[in-house]
C-alpha cells in the first residue's frame, strides 16, 4: 500500500501564474559554490548538493535520486560553460523554481511553468535595476534556454508524475428515462443462491459479449475525439516553444540595439 495514500481530501493548487525576480544567491551561496568547486567527481558534487539541501534519502529514494540528478547536471552544465559564480546560483534557482512551479500542482500548467522561466531569464539577462540585470549575454541565453528546453521541458510530464500525487476523478451519472440503479448491497441479496460461482462469471461475462453497437460506437467517438486533443497539445507545445524563443531572442537583440532601454556599460554608456 502507497505511504502517501490518504482518505482525507485535501486542497490541489490549481494552475497559476508566477512573477518572476532576481533569483541571484536564492539557492546557492558563495559558501556553498565553494564547497561544490572543491568537489570534483559526481558522487562528491552530489554528495555536497545533498549536504546544502538537507536531502534524505531514507524519505523517497527515487525522488531524491531524481532530484540529486536534476541538480547536478545543472551545476555540470554551468561549469561546462564556464559560468562565473553569481551565473551558476542563478542558473540553478531557475531550475530549481521552475521545477517547483511544475511539481506544485498535479494538472497541467506547462505553459505557466515555461512562461515564469523565460521571465526569469529575461530579469538575468538586462540591465533594468531593480528589476533585472545583466548577468548573461545573448549568446548565453540561447544556450541557458536551449538546455533547459532540451532537458527539463522535454521531460517535464515525467517529473510531473514523479512528484505529484495522482488525482482520481470518481464520475456518476444520470439518465433521464432510466431508472436508477438499486445499491450494490440490495443487489446482492437478491442474486444469493447456493452456488454463486457459475451464475456470478456468467455475469461477468455479459457486458462483453452483449455490448450494444451504440455503446461501441461511443467508445470509438470517444478514443478517436481523445487522441486528436492529445496530438493537438502535442503540437501546440511544440510551437509554443518556438514562438516564446523567436520573441526572447527579438527582444535581446533589440536591447543590444539600443543601449539606453537594455544593457549599460561600455564606451557609449559613457557618451555624455
């Protein structure tokens, strides 16, 4: 039996939208950065993430493992690119709260989730203070955003189904012109007789070998209505993604353009 299994219902946090801000130093201080460039093989990085984050795998191997993952192959990433380290805390807390918008709810909000790290991504990424700055430049946005989308979103459903709890929907309906069905209990005792087993597999057997052609009919309408939405969310996502990358790269560009509304600094930051 699952642990996490409860009969007493509970409040599921639908949806929602999230307001990005800087994130620098949220998750990952200079202490801890520290502690991670001393740490040189993967068991000793993701033996140090567990130590920062209190990870305990006595709670949900599975999940910690998941999780001990996801972190170290952001932190793999950042060295890789050779991120300073205020790029590397702020790299991580974008994974890392990105990954908690997804995990908060169990219905879909991947468009939510995708929308809070582009927004999180742009406040890195242009010099407005206080509202952003200008951490990483054009070039390391497009890789920040390729990995992430190319990573995290690609299996953003399997993280779902990791951390989220499932939700069971229990659906009754009523026909009007049909009687209602009598309770399970004072069906039963009708239908006792001194040897059930013959009688209770010919009933089994019924619905199967007597389905009506309407009733086929229906699940055919149903099953085919249902793979067209899935197909079409498929694509959807899919174009989503490269309509929100198109216009982040489009807005970067302009604030290269112009330096008075983006990015400061320089020779012509300096022109009086």
């Amino acid at each position: 039996m699952h642990d996490n299994i409860s009969t007493v219902p509970h409040k599921i946090v639908q949806p929602r939208a999230h307001k990005a801000k800087v994130v620098i130093w949220s998750d990952l201080t200079v202490n801890d950065l520290d502690l991670l460039n001393e740490s040189r093989s993967p068991e000793e990085i993701k033996k140090t993430l567990s130590d920062i984050f209190h990870l305990n795998h006595n709670e949900d191997v599975t999940k910690t493992d998941i999780l001990l993952d996801l972190f170290f192959y952001t932190v793999q990433f950042a060295r890789d690119n050779n991120f300073s380290k205020e790029q590397t805390s702020a790299f991580f807390s974008m994974i890392k709260k990105t990954h908690e918008i997804c995990i908060e709810t169990p219905f879909g909000n991947v468009d939510f989730a995708f929308n809070y790290f582009r927004d999180l991504v742009l406040c890195h990424a242009v010099k407005r203070p206080p509202y952003s700055m200008d951490l990483f430049s054009a070039a390391e946005v497009k890789t920040v955003t390729d990995y992430t989308i190319n990573t995290y979103f690609r299996h953003y459903k399997l993280y779902k189904y990791v951390f989220t709890p499932l939700v069971r929907l229990d659906l009754a309906m009523n026909y009007i012109g049909i009687p209602v069905s009598p309770p399970p209990s004072e069906a039963g005792e009708e239908t006792v007789t001194p040897e059930p087993e013959p009688e209770i597999k010919q009933s089994l057997d019924v619905p199967e070998i007597e389905e009506s052609p309407a009733a086929k009919e229906l699940r055919a309408m149903i099953q085919t209505h249902l793979s067209e939405e899935l197909q079409k969310l498929k694509l959807s996502f899919e174009e989503k993604i490269k309509e929100t990358d198109e216009i982040m790269n489009s807005k970067l560009s302009e604030f290269e353009a112009n330096p008075s509304s983006g990015k400061g600094g320089g020779s012509r930051g300096k022109k009086k």
